[in-house]
C-alpha cells in the first residue's frame, strides 16, 4: 500500500474504534468484544487477511445468542464500505463462520434448520452486497479488487449449495463422516441427488473462471482465500464422488449423467493446481468420472 494509502486506512481504523466506544458506553462485555474482534479483524491499514486470534473469536459465537448481532455486524461493514481490503476480510470472516459448523457427524438435526447461514442467504436471495469499491489506490488493491467480485459470487454458490444439502458442503476425510454421508444419501430419491449433484458442479465451474493470480510480490488475502476454496474444493469432490456411486448403483444406464460429466470435463484442466492437495481422491474422482462417460 502507499503510504497516504497507509496513513488514511490508520485514521479510518482509529475513527472505528472510537465510535465502537461510544456506541457500546453501558453494554454488554461480550457485545463490544465481538464488534471489537470484527474490527481488528477487518482493518483498513493492513494487506493482510484476518488474523487467525480474531476469526477464532468470532467463530466462537456460531452456536450462541450472539450469532445473530455478529453475521449482521460483518454484514453491514461489507455493504458499507468502499476499501477493497475491508471488503475481502468480511468475506473471509463470513466464509469462516459458514464453514464452521459441522454437520456430518451423528444425526441430521442440523441439517435444514434454520441457522447463521438463513441470515446470509435464503431461498435464493444473496445479503451478501458490495458497495462501490475504490479499487484503484494501489497495486495491491487493483490485484485484489477482481478477486472481491469473484470471491462473492463464489460464497453465493457455497450458499445455495448449503440450501440445497441443508448443510455447508464441508465433509472431512473422516471414515465415520463419510459413511454417513453415503447412508444419508442412499436414502434421497435420484431426481434429489441429480439436483444436489447440479448445484455441486456449479462450484467447480465457478473455480474454474477464477481470475489470474497476482505475479510478483504475494497477494497474501487472496492466498487465504484460496485456501479457503481448496479445502471445499476437497470437500465438494468428496461429496460428488459418494453421489455418483450411488447414481452408479442405481442405473446402468447413464444418459442422465452426461451433461453434468461433460461439465466436470471441461472444468479439469482449470482444476490440476490442486490436484496435489488430494492426489489419491483426485486420482479416484476423475477415474469414476471417465468410467461414467464411457458407459
């Protein structure tokens, strides 16, 4: 960042706080300690993501009576703001929260119920909202800028994909997570696992078209949400794979089947950067996959 850049980002910072301690004279302790974290978090002065201490805290209140106050906090500092930075941290935050809940393990109590993720997106309709982003005060903020817009669009279809399963599509490498899972899914009927399986892609292609990463100096936000796409990007894989078997098991004729694999087809190339975070499930994926056309 440049150096007026630099010191306005430090004034808008110190400008936040000082209305945070205004705005929380006589509240909660907890209250101010979110809205705090939320703007440690997401600071103007700084080119690096979140730091791990504050996603943590604010992570922390997934599961609690602050959930609510603190996905609208994140929220409302995303639509208000024009700093391109800022903006690519609430995402971040936001993505975090998502991902934080975990609903692969024992029963499906969780799954379609409301929750944080009603509060971001429901029944098709996307709070996630940007405003006009001053995206040319520095190179950082030029290379960053067309990450933002990719990056929403991206959550968006993390989002849906969440309404359809009825859960964020986070599945671990965990024998007992995805045994449940392939249970869950043998008992939803083929037109539901089509759908599932539709929606699934569609985040595939969405990484696919992602913008050109940033040669030179490391853009490290946008490395962070990287490593944020990867991990659902594994996760995603895992849970196309189990749907597939069963689609496998189900019919021997796979006509149904070829639009969506030719999708998955013209995605792969795109996608061979991360084949080393998973090389025997890509090795397997890719194989179910052929197997599946050329039948």
């Amino acid at each position: 960042m440049g150096k007026f850049t630099t010191l306005s980002g430090i004034l808008k910072d110190k400008a936040s706080q000082v209305k945070l301690n205004v705005v929380h004279l006589g509240s909660s302790g907890n209250s101010k300690t979110i809205d705090k974290a939320i703007l440690k978090a997401t600071t103007h002065s700084s080119n690096k993501p979140p730091s791990d201490k504050y996603v943590k805290c604010i992570q922390s209140t997934v599961k609690t009576r602050y959930c609510p106050q603190t996905i609208s906090a994140i929220m409302q500092r995303l639509r208000v703001t024009m700093d391109v930075c800022v903006a690519s941290k609430c995402l971040i935050l936001i993505h975090n929260m998502i991902k934080s809940e975990n609903g692969y393990e024992g029963e499906d109590v969780l799954r379609g119920t409301d929750s944080h993720r009603n509060l971001i997106y429901n029944q098709g309709e996307s709070n996630l909202k940007l405003n006009n982003l001053n995206v040319n005060s520095s190179r950082f903020t030029r290379e960053l800028a067309p990450w933002v817009q990719w990056y929403k669009g991206y959550l968006n279809i993390y989002l849906c994909i969440a309404e359809v399963l009825g859960v964020a599509p986070n599945i671990k490498e965990k024998f007992e997570e995805k045994r449940l899972e392939t249970q869950r899914v043998s008992s939803y009927t083929t037109d539901s696992i089509f759908k599932q399986v539709y929606f699934l892609v569609n985040l595939f292609e969405h990484i696919s078209v992602r913008p050109e990463t940033p040669m030179g100096k490391p853009n490290i936000i946008v490395i962070r949400m990287i490593g944020l796409m990867e991990q659902d990007y594994i996760s995603v894989m895992r849970l196309i794979k189990i749907r597939f078997e069963e689609l496998d098991k189900r019919t021997a004729d796979h006509a149904e089947l070829i639009p969506v694999l030719v999708r998955l087809e013209k995605c792969r190339e795109s996608l061979r950067e991360f084949r080393w975070r998973c090389e025997h499930l890509d090795k397997e994926f890719w194989g179910l996959v052929l197997k599946l056309k050329d039948n």
